[in-house]
C-alpha cells in the first residue's frame, strides 16, 4: 500500500481563488500575501487603491478590486468582478473591519451605526453574496475575522460598538455555519488578541499599553502578524475541512483568564 499521507499539502490552495477584503494594511495585507503563498489566486480589497496596487505587485496574479464595502452597490461589484475575472471563488475572508475608542455617554450614534454597518451588515452581505459561487465550486470556506472582544468585554479600552460588532460576528458565524454545512460551504471565525494594526497603531511602543498586554495576557506580549498564519489556514485549507461554526481564539491567552 502506498503511503500518501501528505499533510503539509492539506495547508495548499493551489487552483482556489481567496477574496481577502481590508487587504490594505494590517491583517488583511498579511492574510492575502499567505494566501497567496500557499498557491491561491488572491482577490484583494479596500477603498485604498494605491495600497492595493502595491500589493498586487508583490503577489503572483491577484485582482485588485478598490471599493467601500460600506456600500451595497460597491460589496455587489467587488463579489461580480471576482467572478467575472478570477472565474470561481473558494474561500472568503471578510476582514474589513471599523472601531470607534470612546465611552458610552460620548460615542454618537452615528459612530456607532457606522461600526455595525460595515463590521456586521456588509460581511453578512458579502457571505450571502459569495455562498452561491462557493457552492458552485464544490463548497469553500468563509473565515470571518471577529475578535476576542467577541467574547469578552474591553473596558478599560472603551468601544461598546466594537465589542457588540464582533459578538454579533461570533453568532452569526455559528448561524451560518449550521445553514451552508450541507452546502459544502464552512464558516468560522478568526478571533486575534492584541496585534498590531492600523485599529491598534502605537500600542506597542506606548509603555502604559505594553504593560497592561503585558499584565493581562498569559503570554506576556502583543501577537505578532505571522501568529496567524496556522489559524487562518486551518480555517481557509482542507486541513479544517471537519470544522464549522468555530470561532479560533488566537489572544496569547487573554479570554482563558
């Protein structure tokens, strides 16, 4: 018999075609160069077009796709256009992502519509968006970027919006989770602790937050952005091809306190 047990090769994507959205900066530049890597054909979006196009650059033959995923019109073109030049998709990862730092008695509601509007309504869109080519293609997954804030409060970082958007991320990704599983199509959450990012820009050479990471999180530091290459992987690869309605904690052990 044959030994084919390859397990490095369930972590490819070669052939798959990745929508990464909030692929700017931050995470999502990070998220769609490992896409990349492991063979997918990456679809990259955000409003910053010149950001885009410097990525691209560094990618093997990714569609650039500008747009304001706050919306409708521009979430309906981006998922279009995808298909219309990449030809399928197979994975999701809805990135994008708002956050307003500010107490309750001071945040406007405004701010606060506007953080539910693209952290929770545009990424449901999108996935409603996607599911029909996803199940096209023999099912996929869609990885929903949430947070640990997801699951626990933040105070004394104050962002009731944020916190509320991304509990609300977790549950959906179960609900959507249980209604595509028969479809071929797997849903879960990524959830990071403290990474540096444009939400978190000077946290990590401010010498109060370093210390209350540090103070709070088991492993007393910040992630850095390759700490969620596995987990985004497990999630977007065959390799999780048994998993669904998960959200992955990857905080340094923060929620486990």
């Amino acid at each position: 018999m044959t030994n084919t047990l390859e397990p490095l090769s369930l972590f490819r994507l070669d052939g798959r075609v990745a929508l990464v959205t909030g692929a700017s900066s931050g995470l999502g530049e990070r998220f769609a160069r490992v896409l990349d890597a492991v063979g997918a054909r990456v679809v990259i979006a955000a409003r910053r077009a010149d950001r885009l196009e410097a990525l691209a650059a560094d990618l093997t033959d990714a569609v650039v796709v500008p747009c304001d995923l706050a919306v409708a019109a521009d979430r309906e073109r981006l998922i279009g256009t995808a298909l219309d030049v990449a030809g399928r998709l197979d994975v999701l990862v809805n990135n994008a992502g708002l956050c307003h730092t500010v107490a309750v008695e001071d945040e406007t509601l405004a701010q606060f519509e506007s953080v539910m509007d693209l952290n929770v309504t545009a990424l449901w869109h999108l996935c409603k968006l996607a599911v029909d080519a996803l199940v096209a293609d023999g099912g996929g997954s869609i990885v929903n970027v949430a947070s640990m804030l997801g699951h626990v409060g933040s105070t004394p970082v104050k962002q009731s919006s944020y916190c509320s958007s991304k509990g609300a991320v977790v549950n959906l990704t179960r609900e959507l989770a249980l209604q595509l599983a028969r479809k071929g199509v797997r849903v879960n959450a990524l959830c990071p602790g403290w990474f540096p990012s444009e939400m978190t820009a000077g946290m990590e050479t401010d010498p109060g937050a370093i210390t209350f990471v540090a103070t709070n999180t088991p492993i007393p530091r910040m992630g850095e952005a390759h700490e969620l290459d596995g987990a985004l992987l497990l999630l977007a690869a065959p390799a999780g091809s048994f998993l669904t309605g998960h959200s992955l904690l990857v905080d340094g052990g923060w929620t486990a306190r």
